[in-house]
C-alpha cells in the first residue's frame, strides 16, 4: 500500500477572536500558494464535486470573517472548523482543515493539509524544500505549539497513540517555548524559523516507514527530544486536578 503524507501543527487553547483568524488564514493561504501551483486556487466543499467547483473563493481576511460569520463554520461557543479543497482530481491536489480560535483545554487547535497522492504532483511536491516551505508557512501563520509533515504508516509506527507532540517526523516543529533542540546526529538537519522555534528534518530523501533504517533513525531522534523534555502532547487527555 502507498503511504500518504500530510502537514499538520497543532497548539493549544487560545481564543483568537474572528478577526485574528481571518487575518492569520490569509497569511497562511499567501505563504502556501508561493510553495507549489497547486496551491493557488481554493474552493469550499459541497455535497458534489461538480457543486464545490462553483464555490471557489479568494483567501483574503475578509472571505474569511465572511466564513466565521455562518453556523456552518463555527465551533461551539468559541474557535472555528472549516475545510478546503484546491479543486484538482483526487489525489492530485491538497486539502486544508483548520480548526482555530478555541480556548478549549482537551482539543487542540490545528490545521492540516493532505499532500498529493498521485503523479506528477507528488514527485513535485514531496521534496524537502518544497516541504520545508509548506511548514514554515504555517508555522509563521500560526505560531503553534509544535509541527510535523510525515506518512501516515511512519507516524503509527513510532506512537501508537499518535498525539500531537509526541513523535517525529520527515520534517518536525518544536517551538521556541519548548525548548532548544539539541544536537542530532548525521543526517539529520535543523533550521531555525525566525525567532518562533525550530525544523528538524529527519532525513534528505524521501521518508517511508517500509525503510528500517528510516525508522531506526526517527525511534533514536524521537528518544533524544523526549529525553530533552521537547515531545510532550500538546494538549493533555484529561484536564488537570
């Protein structure tokens, strides 16, 4: 079975008002579309593929406070969940889920995006500094807590529970606030984003959770973090007594 890679960061309950959002969404959508052509149109999603290619948007921080404004897209009493989609064939394009704005203790606030699938937009976008751009955009949008971009098969193999801020990626961000990344060994990289925190990037080639010595790397880096006190979830599963 192929394996398939997302982005993803996370951060914790931080109760950004419509605006801010709004503002911190354009941002994001700015800084991506720089990172590869499939990331310069948008649409909402609909029932139908044919419905959802009728609702194409500009990202700017007023669709968005346009969004916030419709039950569809608000989350309790606090924070937002949207979804988008860049409208390509499946597998050939990117989706976004953003969850932002909530003060809530036991959900952190998140955005994802889901990388291409299929050729030629994978070969194309499934490079390290393709993906090095994709995380320094959200993570200079956002400011969160921590970040990762890897497969899904290698995220499962080294955390069973796979909570975010726990484990290792291809590329993973450890904010400023946690701590300093210590050094690591060969091949392993690190890049400092701005004054925010820092990237680690696990190996140059393409990361496969089918390569033991992939795994044997990510499972000693993984170790050396931890022990640093830098992988500590994001959010705790129970709210503290």
């Amino acid at each position: 079975m192929r394996e398939t890679y997302y982005a993803g960061i996370y951060w914790g309950g931080r109760k950004d008002s419509a605006g801010e959002c709004a503002r911190r969404a354009e941002a994001f959508f700015h800084l991506l579309r720089r990172c590869d052509p499939i990331y310069t149109r948008w649409f909402e999603k609909a029932d139908s593929r044919k419905k959802a290619l009728q609702l194409q948007f500009e990202p700017t921080a007023e669709t968005f406070l346009r969004f916030f404004k419709r039950k569809t897209y608000q989350e309790g009493r606090d924070g937002f969940m949207l979804g988008f989609w860049t409208g390509h064939e499946q597998g050939h394009g990117g989706q976004v889920t953003l969850c932002c704005g909530s003060a809530a203790e036991l959900m952190p606030n998140n955005c994802l995006l889901y990388l291409p699938k299929e050729e030629p937009e994978k070969e194309r976008v499934l490079q390290v500094d393709v993906l090095a751009g994709v995380l320094r955009a959200m993570v200079l949008a956002w400011e969160p807590d921590w970040g990762v971009i890897t497969s899904d098969d290698f995220r499962d193999n080294l955390s069973a529970e796979g909570d975010a801020g726990t484990f290792v990626g291809w590329w993973t961000y450890v904010s400023r606030g946690r701590g300093e990344v210590p050094p690591l060994p060969e091949p392993v990289r690190v890049q400092p984003v701005e004054d925010q925190g820092t990237l680690v990037l696990l190996t140059p080639e393409r990361l496969t959770a089918s390569n033991p010595e992939h795994l044997a790397l990510g499972r000693h880096v993984q170790e050396v973090l931890r022990a640093k006190g830098l992988l500590e979830p994001v959010v705790s599963r129970r709210p503290a007594t």
